[in-house]
C-alpha cells in the first residue's frame, strides 16, 4: 500500500502522456485525478496499519555497489514519511481536482497534468528515501519539474525568465548539497540516513579540510546541507526565485508554495535532526538568524505588494521563516507541526486567490479589485478562513502551531533567541497587516475593475469549490486537534525515534514555564494589526494616502523588494556578462582566432599571393627560375661533394 501510495502519481503522468490526444482531454484529466485519490487512500490506509515506533527500510533492488559503497533503491516507511507522504498526496490531489476545473480551457491541460503528476512523484519520492543519494535524485526532480511547471505558458516571457531564474538559483543551494553529500561519505563511509546517524557518536571529533582550514566535520557537514536547504526552502539570500514563481498557473503556485517543493528543505533538516544537534551551536544560530531574517523581510515586503499572488508567495517564505526558526532552537516536532498546518491554509490561499482570479477575468491586481464579498460569497468564506489561519487567529489551526513557534523560541537555548522572539512577534504583525489589506482590497473597497469585467464576476465551479471547503476544514480543525502530538508529554514517545526532541524545552512547556504575556502577546499583535488596518484604511484614508505619497522612497523600497533582485543582478548577472563579454572580446576573438584558425588562414594566404606573383605567364620568367633553380642545385651539390 506504501509502495503504492508513492508511484500511483507516477503512473498519472503516464497516462497523460500516453493518452494525450487518443481519448478526450477532459477524460484524460479526470483519470489523472483519479489515480491521485487512489494514491491517497493508500497513504492513509499505510498511515492507519503503521505501528507507533515502526521504522522498516522497503528495498526495492540494488543501485550501486562500488568496493565499501553501497546504496539501495529503498522507501522509508515510518511515522515521519508515512505522515508526510499523507499530506503530499492529499494535497495534491486537491489540486489536482481543482485544475480540472481551472485549467478546462487551457489546450495543453492534459500536459500541465502530467506535469502535476510527476511533480507530486519526484516530492514522494524525496520523502520516503532511504538514503542521502536517492533524496538528491528526488530533490533535484523536484526542481526540474517545477522548472517545466512554472514555464508552462511559455509563450508569455516573464514565464520562461521565472523558470529560468528558479532552476538557476535552485542549482547554487543544489551545489552545498552536492557538496554535503561528498563530506557526509568522506567521514561517514556511507550515504544511508540511519547509518549515518548511528555513526554519530564516533564520529563527533572528526575533522575535515575545507578551502584550507580544518573544520568540525559534523558542523562543516550541517552548514552545506542548510545551504541547499536555503535554496529550495526560499530563506534570504536565495529566496529571489519564490515570488516570480507566481508566473505559472495557480494549481502550480498552490502546489510549490504549500506542501512540496519548500517545505523540502524544512523536512530534510527535520530528518537529520540528530546530526544538527551533534554539530556546534554557530550551526543552529546560522540556521535561526537566516530563518529571522527571512522571516521579517517577507512579512515587511508583503505589505506593499499589489499582485495577489505575489502577497500570499511572500506569506509563505515568511512561514518558512518560522519554521527555520524552530529548527535553530532545536523545536522540531513543532517545526513539523508547522510544516502540515501551514500545507492545508497556505493552499486554501492560493487556490482562493486562483477562484478570485478566474472570477475577474485573469486579473491579479488588487488595486483593480474590490467589493466582491457579494459576487464571489463561497471564495470570500474560504479567503476569509485562510487569511485568518494565517494570522494566528485562536482555534486556527496557524494558531496553534505557530504560537508553539514562538513560545519555544522564547523558551530556546540560542544566545539570539531574544532578538528572535521579538522579531517573530513583530512579524505576526506585519502577517496580520497584508492579511487584511488583501481582503480589504478584494472583498470590501470599492470595486476598481472594468465595467465589463465586473459585469462577468461569477463564482467558481463546483469542481473547483469543493477542494477549497475540504482544505477550509483542515485550515480551522488541523491545529485544534493535533497540537497535543507535536508538542506536551508523549512527545518523545511519538516522535522520539524519528528526530530529535529536546527535553529540556518539552519539559518546560509541558510544566507551564511559559509565561502568560509572551503566550498572548501573538494575539495582542493581531487586534493591533487589525486596528491599523481598519484606522488607516476607513477612519483615516485621505491621510494615509496623503502620508503615503510623502514616504514615497521608503514605500518605492519595500515594493521593489529591498532591491534585492537589483544588486544581484548589478552584482551577479551583469558582471558575468561583462566577464563573458571580455573574454570573448580580448580572449576568444583578438587573441585564440587570431593566433589559430584566423591567423593561420591569412598567413596561408600571405604565402599564396607570394607564389602566385612566380606565376606571370612569361616565358623569360620560367627560364629564369629554372636557371637560378638549377644553379642552386649545382652549388649545394657541389659542396657537399
């Protein structure tokens, strides 16, 4: 049934690709979901039969064997894949449903379907490995499929750019892992994850040479792994790639952003969680101030971004910034706890966001929307109910997973974990600032659209409804009812031998350290964000227009994003095009051309035109040159005699 439950989207893809334009495209699209709700009820079956401390290596064949290295195709089947595998599929097949309906006019649907299929495979397949080596394969199918999927209208340029710019920038986090992976078999001998973490104790005191200096091997080890993490997880500094994803369809931002491809890196850390822990503390501090940092600069960017999308894809790297957060204090369960509460309301956004979008014509521009609460009654519920999840809103579930964040954050051991805390409370702020501005400027303004276009507003199908009310269940249930797994007593019980658990912060929370402001300062950020929103834009309008036009470069600096893309395209893109540009110019051109086949092809030519001038056509001339021939031939004759 496990098995099953990770290579039925496989076959999804096949069907799609053997059936595409044999049967009717809807048929085909429909059969593609079908084999996504089998695939799910497999997970849940296998998630039902498993035992609590179960952890079985499923081995499908050999792969390499290579004097002492050896690695087998095998599948992981224990609480943390076979809950991770649920969630994936469950997801997916939502969306899955729901592109049925969305995508029913685009002509290459049965391909974008493939593609969802084979995406939702290459996650599975990173998830259940077994080994190091069989996760990079999944992992780096991952990023070629996202690849395919955010440049599938690649008609329109901004697409293939975005495709581009994500396999690009994907491929420098790529290359820490890579480079993990090296070390890992240099001091562990070998790439298989319950070997290596077996090995741990022994190999606490190793150290490597990196560049020149002597390192901790375990830390050195951690630290590349985080960086390919960074990468696919979309922390600061390789997270350029994430908003401009938003140029596919929105089944593939809803799909990307929610439960697979960025929440990869958070689950590779959850699962190697004892080797973190055996690492020295800059490691974790690193991955805590990325996570802060990442976390404050999207919730900020968030605020002052227009496209619909675009708000709810910086939401998401600032939920990952959250989850970081927990692994740098060493919360992983809650990191976990985060990872599937977060796949079930940042879904319900983007999917809300796609039925607000197909209901306005295509158009994502907030500031042409508004006044669609009446047009749109089913989408504004499920926007209303993501949005709020998001927030924190008590009996959310955001609510109950990211608050254990920050109370563990306020509980953490890390020497920055004051700054941290601070900053994720100032975030809730900022989340519940671009929360209620994006439903303030859809659902309540006035309406700013074309006559025409406001004339069409219509709810979405069924098809496409019925998995948002299924995942607005999971958004206001999920939280309520599983927090007390990932976080209390029988914490080490359940999770225990899957990752790591502090029990030192367990103990704490459990025993009721924490004190009661830090527990409700979240919420008191929430009602002030609330009551800023509703000062700044009813009460106080006209000022906040007039104030706005005032702070101009400050508001012009958060819109263009920090200008991070800038300085790295004046840092990066255009240096190495001025490099490229030079070496063509003074290498390739003036000097290898020069010297090989152009030089060569001129001095052949110098030497033709010297002997077609012996060729005159006289006679006298050809007399002459036999006699100075022969002369000469006389004299070297005779002297050598």
């Amino acid at each position: 049934m496990f098995l099953l439950s990770i290579f039925l989207p496989l076959f999804s893809f096949l069907v799609c690709v053997t059936l595409n334009k044999k049967l009717k495209d809807k048929y085909v699209c429909l059969t593609s979901s079908v084999f996504l709700v089998f695939s799910s009820i497999c997970a849940f079956i296998s998630f039902l039969n498993l035992e609590t401390n179960q952890d079985q290596a499923i081995v499908l064949s050999s792969w390499i064997n290579s004097g002492s290295f050896s690695v087998d195709w095998s599948i992981q089947y224990n609480l943390l894949s076979s809950s991770m595998v649920l969630m994936v599929n469950f997801v997916s097949t939502l969306i899955h449903i729901y592109s049925v309906g969305y995508m029913a006019k685009d002509d290459r649907k049965v391909v974008f379907m493939g593609y969802l299929g084979l995406f939702t495979f290459f996650m599975l397949f990173l998830v259940s490995s077994s080994n190091l080596l069989q996760l990079f394969l999944g992992w780096e199918g991952v990023g070629l499929t996202s690849y395919l999927l955010i440049g599938f209208w690649y008609k329109k340029n901004q697409a293939n750019v975005a495709a581009i710019k994500a396999f690009v920038v994907n491929r420098v986090g790529d290359f820490g892992l890579i480079l993990a992976l090296f070390a890992t078999f240099i001091v562990f001998g070998t790439l298989n994850i319950n070997e290596v973490l077996l090995l741990l104790e022994s190999q606490n005191t190793t150290k490597v040479e990196f560049l020149g200096f002597q390192l901790h091997s375990i830390t050195l080890i951690v630290v590349l792994i985080f960086i390919g993490c960074m990468g696919k997880s979309a922390q600061f500094g390789l997270h350029v790639w994430l908003p401009d994803a938003m140029e596919g369809p929105t089944p593939v931002s809803a799909l990307i952003h929610a439960a697979t491809m960025v929440t990869a890196g958070v689950f590779l850390l959850i699962i190697l969680s004892p080797l973190i822990e055996e690492s020295s503390q800059l490691s974790r501090s690193l991955i805590l101030i990325i996570g802060t940092i990442t976390c404050i600069f999207a919730s900020s960017v968030a605020i002052f971004q227009n496209d619909i999308k675009r708000i709810i894809a910086y939401s998401t790297c600032s939920q990952l910034g959250y989850m970081f957060m927990a692994i740098g204090v060493s919360a992983y369960s809650v990191a976990y706890f985060h990872l599937l509460s977060h796949a079930f309301f940042k879904a319900l956004l983007f999917l809300g966001a796609g039925s607000v979008i197909h209901s306005m014509s295509d158009e994502q521009d907030i500031k042409k929307m508004g006044g669609l609460y009446n047009k749109i009654p089913l989408t504004y519920v499920m926007m209303l109910i993501g949005s709020f999840s998001l927030m924190g809103l008590p009996f959310l579930s955001g609510y109950y997973s990211k608050d254990l964040i920050i109370e563990f954050i306020y509980l953490g051991q890390s020497d920055v974990k004051t700054y941290a805390y601070i900053i994720s409370i100032i975030s809730v702020l900022f989340t519940t600032i671009y929360s209620v501005r994006l439903i303030i400027y859809v659902f309540h303004r006035e309406n700013k659209s074309d006559e025409k276009v406001f004339a069409h507003i219509h709810e979405s199908p069924l098809i496409m409804i019925l998995p948002l009310t299924i995942l607005s269940i999971f958004a206001i249930f999920f939280g309520m009812l599983m927090h007390n797994y990932f976080a209390g007593e029988n914490l080490f019980k359940l999770w225990g031998e899957f990752m790591f658990i502090n029990n030192d912060i367990n103990d704490e929370y459990t025993i009721g350290n924490v004190p009661v402001l830090v527990k409700k300062t979240p919420l008191i950020a929430i009602i002030l964000g609330i009551l800023f929103c509703f000062l700044i834009y009813f009460v106080f309008k006209n000022y906040s227009q007039a104030m706005k036009k005032k702070l101009r470069l400050i508001v012009n600096f958060f819109e263009n994003k920090l200008y991070v893309d800038e300085i790295y395209n004046f840092i990066f893109v255009k240096s190495s095009f001025y490099l490229g540009k030079g070496f063509w110019k003074s290498i390739d051109t003036d000097l290898i051309d020069n010297l090989g086949p152009n030089g060569i092809s001129r001095l052949i030519g110098s030497f033709g035109k010297v002997v077609s001038r012996l060729q005159s056509g006289y006679l006298y001339h050809y007399v002459l040159s036999v006699v100075v021939g022969l002369t000469l031939f006389l004299s070297i004759y005779i002297y050598i005699l």
